[in-house]
C-alpha cells in the first residue's frame, strides 16, 4: 500500500512540475480561486445533489467575540450544541441530525481535524479558529467523499484564511459576563511584488465560566506564507492552540440542579481534618500545533492538481486529585507499619497523550463544460502514546520519580482512493457519481488506561458508492435525489469495551431548491438506515466521554427546511427547522435485570424537532440588528425511552449586533459587535447523562429487581453578553 501511495504522489508532483512549463493564461472571469480548490475535492457546489449549508467569512464575523466554532454554526439546520462550562467558551460540542460530534467529519482545507483513534473533535485546542476562517461548508446525511473517519451525521469542511491582495490589519479586543475577554491581532502583507503574502493572527481567550471554577486560557496562533501567479497557489501554513481549562465534564445531578446551578463538584475532597475543599489545579492542559503545505497548479482552463502535506503534533494532559486510591492501581509495594498495613493513599495523577498525525493528500480535477471529474488518494499515518504518572502521593510505597503506572500505544494507517464525477447531460439534468475506496489499520500494545491490556490489530476495507442527479425545472426551481453509503471503524474506547463490529450507513437524500429574487428556500427529505450503529448509552465513562453501544437496525427519517427571505429593503429573515423520527429497531437492553427486547425505541440525544430563526435589520447603513431564536425538542437521554430519563427542551433567544463606521483617516474601519445571550434569562440544561446504578428489590417487579437510575445535567448561563470592537487598517 505505502508503496502504491509513494507512485501516487510521484505522478502528481511531477505533472505539477510538468505544469509549471505550461503557458500561463489569465484566469476568465467566474473561474473559480485557486484558494477554493484546495477544498475542492471535499465540498459540493451549489447545484450538486448533496444537502449542504454555507457561511461566509462575513456572516462569521457578524457573531464571533471567542465563542467555539460549534457555537457559531448553531443557527444552520439540524444543529445542536452544547458546552461543559455554560456559556460556549472551552469545551463545546456539535450534533447533527441526532449524530454527536465524533460522528461528524472535519477537515480544515482537506486536512482531517477529528482525532485518529477518538474520532473526537475538540475545538477548545485550536481557540479563536474562526477569526482565520475564509469560510466553511456543512453536509448534512453522508455527503460527498472525503478524507478521514466516515461521515455518519455531518462532515464539516472550513478553508481558512484566502490570500489577501491590499495589506491590512486588524486588532480585535472582546468583553462580557463571567470575565470573559478575548485580544487578537491579525495582519496581512498584501502581494509583495505581485506574488508573495505573509498573514498571521495571535489570540488570547480567558474566561472565568458560567459553572464553578470551570475557567478557560486558551491561546492560539496562525500564520502562513503564500506564492501566487496566474496558475500557481503554494501555501505554508501553521497554526495551533494551547489550552487551560479548569474541568466540568461532571454535570450536576437533579436535586443540586435545583439548589445550585453553577456548582461544579470536580476537584472536591476531603482534607485531614474532614472539610470538603476543591483542588485548584484539576485541569485540562493540551497543545497542539498543525502544519500544512499546499500546492495548487493550473496547467489551462480544463485541468489542475492539488498536493497537502500536514504534520499535527498533539501533546497535553489532565490532572486530577483521587481520594483512597488502592495501591494495586498504581503499582505501589503496600507499606507495613508494626501490624498495620496501609495500601490506599489520595493521590494527584496526571494522564497524558503525545501523539504524531501524517498527512499526504493528492487531487487532480478535469472540467469542461459538460463534466466535472475530481480524482486522488489520501493517507495518513497516527501514533499516540497514552500513559499516566502519579505527580504526587500521601503514601507510595517503592514508587519513582515519573513513574508510569500505565502504558499504551496506537497506530492507525489510512489509505483512501476515490473519483468523483459530475456530468451535465442537458441544460436542465445533471448526474453525479463518487466512488471511495477506505483501507484502515489499526494495532495497540500495552495497557488501556484502567490497567487491562489492551492489543488490537483490526484491519477495515470499506467501499463507499454515492450518486444521484440534479432536475433544473426552471431558472428558480430545482429538484435533486441521492444516494450514499459510508462505513465506519469503531473507535479506541469501543474496542475497550468489547466493541469490534463497523457500523454501516446507507443515505437516502431527496431535495427542492427555490431561488427567485429575494426568497431563497432549501426543503429534504432524508432516510438514513444503519446497520451496528454506534447509540450513546447515556452512560459516561471515567473522563466525562459518552460510552457507546451497538443498537443493530436504526434508521432516522426526517425533513428539513430553512429560508431567506428578503421581507423589505431593511429586512431579512432566515428560519429553517427539522422534523425527525430517530429508532431503533427492535433493540434489546437488560431492564429490571432481565435481557428484554423493547421493540422500536427512540435513539438518545436526537430530538425530534430543531428549528432556528434569525431576524435581521438594517435601519442604517453599516448598521445590522439581528434577533437570534433556537428551539431544541426533548431528547432522551438513554435508548430506554424512559420518560424518566430525558433532556427538557429548550427554547433560547439572542440579540446580536453590529455597527461598522468608516471615513477615518488612520482606520478603514471601526467595527462595534455586541451579543447578548439567552436575552430572556431561561434556565435550560443543553446535555445530561444517565446510567443505571444498579439493581434493588422491589415485590412489584416481574423480575424481582428494578434498576435504579443516575441523571446528571449541563447548565447553561442564563442572560450573559460579550461586546467588542475591531480596528481595521
């Protein structure tokens, strides 16, 4: 494989240097970018058959004062989000259609962003990302190929920053509730001498939490270097992030919900002389820092190539304070005092990840004016090392200094085939076809983090077949249907606990698009059937990360619509909803201690209404108000369908604006942004959890037992704001 993929890359570096001899003709008007191609390969055009929504670098600048990036997407169709800390600064999370992060694909300019063995993405290490955004494309369902884990809700694909031709300037400084504060500055050279671009940007994020103690110092940084001509696009790019984040992936139970909201019981012990305080330092401390190259080259009007390299060095740990932890855990000799034999001790361990992430990415693209064609390959190559050391201990006996009490490795290599093919029969039928081929591997040694050993060598061939076609009607309707499968490996903690099945998913897409002078309307009807989905359980694991179980059938069924509609001169409005069905099919569960078939069952997290709305006014020029509404439908928070056991819904209302003043004589502008959040004050919970404690007597049970359940729950801040300016030169 590795040497099919070195003969791969050789063949697109040559026709590319091949390619520099070619004649460099002027780009028509209307032809795309060259920054657009680098994403090329992974987005879909406004005609294609897939179900997607775009935001604009504008329309990102509008509400970004430090919020995560899953926060600023909040308003597109079918999302869901939520935050540990409450108020969308730190660790924030992403659904889709009911799917959870881990199951939505992100690439940053092609690049996988999802962890190798986690299929997590944690943008709380790349803080204030959205201040280097050019813009960003989400699919919803299957969506078209692209690189990396297999889209099983989503796949979300941002190119960052696009070359700047004029030198500017920026220096953005933010405000609000919960001593929130964010500083960056950005800058671009300009074309020097025609051809040469250097930008940057440098960000600090801190913030105190809406939850106890549930603080955030994240600071991050890009820069990156561009050559450009008529048919040349070369960039380096490095960017990465540093964060410090005081923990709060705990939740709160039910009755301290009702006492006290922020109250975040992480940290807590119990002293030598029985009080209960917190430790100060039960953070999250992680870095990790990307570097990209990327060579575009257009050798005419109908062919061009693209090469990526990328290199991720992650690296970070969480610390954490235990109370009576056994000896035996940590490999420390029991000590023996006269008749006394101590073998528990509080202790503070710190578990770590240092992990390496290789990337080579090859595209060509050939078009006329009848067909599209994308074709390449990708592979990528992850190390990770997990181990835990003990920083300090009130008792252990025969320990060392750095000692790791436990150790593991994971290896995991991806090769990715794929072509992809848009065909314009006639001025109103276009076709669409895309075939992907994933081969994975995936080996560990040494020890899960609980001490067990854990050894995989799994080996995943996966093809993906997509098609379907685009009906112009007339210059305002159009009608699209599609086809998609994805496969998709389990991740390091299913494999811990027993889970070694791919989970299937085949997508069925059928759309209508509207767009007539000022109304523009987006319908679908989606099903999407798998086989061994992946359910979260409900249940957490000993680091606040959902535990997943295989459902067997389930499918989601579901129609989705979102609008903008240019009401008057002065204003806009944008709403869009989605209506769901999300089952299980016959799914078995132990209840009341007896393995019993439950029939068709709801599937957790996946409400069945998600609607959004923005109301947009513009009195004056460089002068926009924006009234923000989100309603999110119960969730059941286990597979149970427990009433019991269920997320309320929510519905949540902010005001958003933004004045922009021009004419001075130092600035190009000024830019005043204010936001001010859940305006009505609602108390709402955005997450929760559940897991069974176990089994007690009860006369009345068939079975003679009933199990008893464990409700934790994640606030959200009630009315809070954020206000900042930008000084553009």
């Amino acid at each position: 494989m590795k040497r099919l993929l070195f003969y791969v890359v050789f063949f697109f570096a040559y026709v590319t240097m091949l390619g520099q001899e070619v004649q460099k003709d002027s780009i028509p008007d209307g032809m795309e970018k060259l920054d657009e191609v680098l994403v090329k390969s992974v987005r879909v055009d406004a005609d294609s058959p897939i179900t997607h929504s775009n935001l604009s670098k504008e329309e990102i600048e509008e509400r970004n004062l430090g919020q995560d990036i899953p926060i600023l997407l909040n308003y597109l169709p079918g999302v869901v989000t939520t935050t540990d800390a409450g108020t969308g600064i730190g660790y924030t999370y992403i659904r889709v259609r009911g799917s959870d992060a881990s199951r939505v694909n992100v690439t940053l300019n092609g690049i996988p962003f999802n962890d190798a063995e986690s299929q997590g993405t944690f943008w709380v290490n790349l803080p204030d990302f959205a201040s280097s955004i050019e813009d960003l494309q989400l699919q919803r369902g299957v969506g078209t190929s692209t690189n990396g884990s297999g889209a099983f809700g989503a796949s979300l694909n941002l190119l960052t920053d696009a070359v700047s031709e004029e030198a500017r300037a920026e220096i953005a400084n933010s405000f609000g509730s919960f001593g929130t504060r964010r500083h960056n500055v950005k800058f671009s050279t300009g074309l020097l001498n025609d051809h040469i671009e250097i930008a940057g940007r440098l960000s600090n994020i801190v913030s105190d939490g809406y939850i106890d103690r549930a603080f955030a110092d994240l600071k991050s940084y890009f820069l990156q270097g561009s050559y450009v001509d008529d048919n040349t696009l070369i960039k380096a790019i490095i960017f990465g992030g540093h964060n410090i984040t005081y923990q709060s992936w705990d939740g709160i139970d039910a009755e301290t919900l009702e006492e006290n909201r922020t109250f975040n019981p992480i940290g807590r012990y119990t002293d030598d002389e029985g009080n209960t305080r917190f430790y100060d330092n039960e953070v999250d401390d992680y870095k990790q820092d990307h570097y990209q190259l990327h060579w575009n080259q257009r050798y005419n009007n109908n062919w061009s190539t693209n090469l990526g390299l990328n290199y991720t060095y992650g690296r970070g740990f969480f610390e954490q304070y235990r109370e009576d932890e056994d000896f035996a855990d940590y490999g420390f000799t029991p000590i023996i005092i006269a008749n006394d034999t101590i073998n528990t001790t509080d202790l503070i361990r710190r578990r770590w990840l240092d992990n390496d992430f290789y990337v080579i990415n090859a595209t060509a693209n050939y078009k006329n004016n009848t067909i599209d064609v994308d074709f390449g390959t990708y592979f990528s190559h992850y190390d990770g090392d997990h181990f835990g050391e003990v920083i300090w201990a009130q008792n252990a006996g025969g320990s060392e200094i750095r000692d790791q009490y436990y150790f593991g490795n994971g290896k995991k290599d991806e090769f990715t085939i794929f072509g992809k093919a848009t065909y314009r029969i006639d001025d109103q039928w276009s076709a669409f076809l895309d075939l992907q081929g994933r081969f994975i591997n995936y080996d560990t040694t040494g020890d899960a983090s609980t001490g067990e050993p854990l050894v995989i060598d799994e080996n995943f061939n996966f093809f993906n077949p997509k098609a379907g076609f685009t009906y112009q009607i007339n210059p305002s309707h159009q009608l699209y249907a599609s086809y998609a499968r994805a496969n998709r490996e389990p991740r390091r903690d299913d494999f811990e606990n027993g889970i070694t099945t791919a989970e299937t998913l085949n997508d069925f897409e059928l759309g209508w698009r509207y767009n007539h002078e000022n109304t523009v309307v987006n319908a679908n009807v989606y099903y999407m059937q798998y086989q061994n989905q992946l359910v979260l359980t409900g249940a957490l694991d000993d680091v606040g990360a959902p535990i997943r179980e295989t459902s067997g059938e389930s499918y989601r069924l579901g129609i989705e619509i979102d609008a903008d509609i240019q009401l008057l001169n002065a204003f806009r409005m944008k709403p869009n909803i989605a209506l769901s069905t999300n089952r299980n099919v016959d799914f078995v569960a132990t209840v009341d201690g007896a393995l019993t078939n439950l029939g068709d069952t709801e599937i957790s997290y996946s409400p069945s209404i998600v609607a959004g709305n923005m109301l947009i006014y513009q009195p004056a020029k460089g002068l926009q108000l924006g009234f923000l509404s989100k309603f999110v439908g119960e969730q059941q928070l286990t597979n149970l369908d427990n009433d019991n056991l269920k997320l309320d819904s929510f519905f949540v209302n902010d005001l958003n604006v933004v004045y922009e003043i021009k004419g001075f004589s130092v600035f190009r502008s000024i830019v005043f942004t204010g936001l001010i959040n859940n305006i009505f004050d609602l108390e709402y919970e955005s997450n929760g959890y559940a897991f069974a404690l176990g089994d007690f007597p009860d006369n009345q049970s068939a079975t003679g037992v009933r199990t008893a359940y464990f409700t934790g729950f994640y606030p959200q801040a009630g009315i809070n704001f954020l206000v900042g300016a930008t000084l553009k030169f």
